[in-house]
C-alpha cells in the first residue's frame, strides 16, 4: 500500500519542498497543511487544514486523514517559526509563542498519532530540528532552546517507542534558502540599549546567511532517502561544511576557543 504522509508547515520553504519531493517522485499520499488552505491552492500534494498551536485543529487534521485513509504512516514535524533578540529583552508572550508553535505543536501532534502507530505496530517520525539546536549562537536562544528540546525528545521518543516499531528521527537543517526571516519575530533593536550595535549586527548576519542558503530540496530529497531506509539513524544534519564541521569543533575544541569563533562569526 501507498504510504501516507502528513507533513506540517507545507505552504512554504523546506515543508513545501519536502511535500512536492515526495508527491512527485513517490507512489504516497501526502498531505501539507496549513493555517491558511489559500496558500496551498495548485499543489501536487494534498492539502489539509492545521494549526499546531490548537489542540482540537490538531484533533482535526490527524482524524480527516484517519477517515480517508485508515492510517498514518508517517509524520514530519516541520512548521515552525524563528524568533531572535537578547533574552532579556525578548518579551515573555513571544516566548510563550515561540514554545507553543516550535515544540508543544510537535510535541501535541505525535501524542495524537502514536495510538495509530502503535496500533499498526508501524510508523515513521521525522522531527524536522536544526543545527541551531546543536550550536547556540548569539541572540537565537530561545529558537535554539526549542530545537534542542524536541532533539533530546526524539532521542528519548525512539526508545519508548522501539516495541512498536515506531521509528523516531531527526533532520536538523542548517541555513536554507527560504522565507523563515519573514515570519520570524525580532525582538526590537532599543536605542541606547547595551545590547544595540551586536544584537543588529548579528541579526544582519543572520538574514545573510539565509539569502545566501542553498535550495531546501537538498533537505527534502534527504528525508525521501530516510523513508525508503529499514533502518534509519536517529540523526541526520544537512547544511554547509562548515555548519556541520561546527559541530565537530565543538567537541574537540576547548569550550572557549569555540566560542570565540563562534562570537567571531556572528
């Protein structure tokens, strides 16, 4: 049978690409949701409306593809948002937010489709993460918080979920060509503040690095390659060299000449 996939945050960027990948070179039936199904008009891919920051659209979204479907082969976590600024002067309902989209959302959809999972004694999770959740950088700590987090979750998840033959992976992307700059929110650069002249040249650097990214197909093609695999590995990093040699220097290197280079480069 046709697997069925469901991948979150597909209207734009790495989900998308990921969502159109799979459709167009596979014998799946793939949904991409959204908030908004306008944004999902003329696509290859099935379109399912889902919000993860709502318990009952969650409810929803996994029980329409249960209906039409049966099941749910596997899972790919991957809308989220970004959010930079000093953390001292990123507001707590930002936070909130940030938390509530980027880690509950994930967190709240695999609670709702492990019981078919299980049920099936089959399933395939893919946490979409990040290398920022490997290496924190100067005014991202709270994205990286949450991209740490649901690594560490994975983790454990794969092994709680070992008897079912459920499989839990990462895929931690570096800096990708898409709009995530948009619709991240940044925290204001205040006049004055002691944080000012760093804070805005690091967010400039930041917005760089993602013009300069390399076309998110790299990642989807990645993922494709982790559904065919009997047995994947747990984690998986695509980004540049020097994005994924960073994390080897981080732990051969002394923790602080590694974080000289990282202040050096950010």
């Amino acid at each position: 049978m046709s697997k069925v996939i469901l991948i979150t945050g597909g209207s734009s960027g790495i989900g998308k690409a990921i969502a159109t990948y799979l459709s167009e070179n596979n014998n799946y039936i793939v949904y991409g949701s959204s908030r908004d199904l306008n944004k999902l008009e003329n696509t290859l891919f099935l379109p399912v409306k889902l919000d993860v920051t709502s318990e009952q659209s969650i409810n929803e979204c996994v029980e329409k593809i249960i209906k039409d479907q049966g099941r749910i082969d596997v899972l790919i976590n991957n809308a989220g948002v970004g959010i930079t600024g000093p953390l001292e002067e990123t507001p707590n309902v930002e936070i909130e937010k940030h938390f509530k989209t980027n880690l509950y959302g994930p967190i709240n959809l695999i609670k709702t489709v492990l019981p078919y999972m299980r049920k099936n004694n089959s399933g395939l999770i893919i946490n979409i993460t990040s290398i920022a959740g490997h290496i924190g950088t100067p005014f991202r700590s709270i994205y990286s918080a949450g991209k740490s987090s649901l690594d560490i979750i994975s983790e454990t998840l794969n092994m709680e979920t070992k008897d079912f033959n459920v499989k839990v992976v990462c895929v931690a992307p570096g800096d990708y060509l898409t709009n995530i700059s948009k619709g991240r929110f940044h925290s204001p650069v205040i006049d004055g503040s002691p944080y000012e002249f760093k804070y805005n040249s690091s967010l400039n650097k930041m917005n760089e690095n993602i013009t300069k990214g390399a076309n998110p197909i790299k990642v989807a093609k990645l993922v494709n390659k982790i559904i065919h695999l009997k047995n994947p590995k747990k984690k998986y990093i695509s980004g540049s060299f020097l994005e994924r040699f960073g994390i080897v220097l981080k732990f051969i290197l002394p923790q602080r000449v590694f974080e000289f280079l990282v202040l050096k480069l950010f």
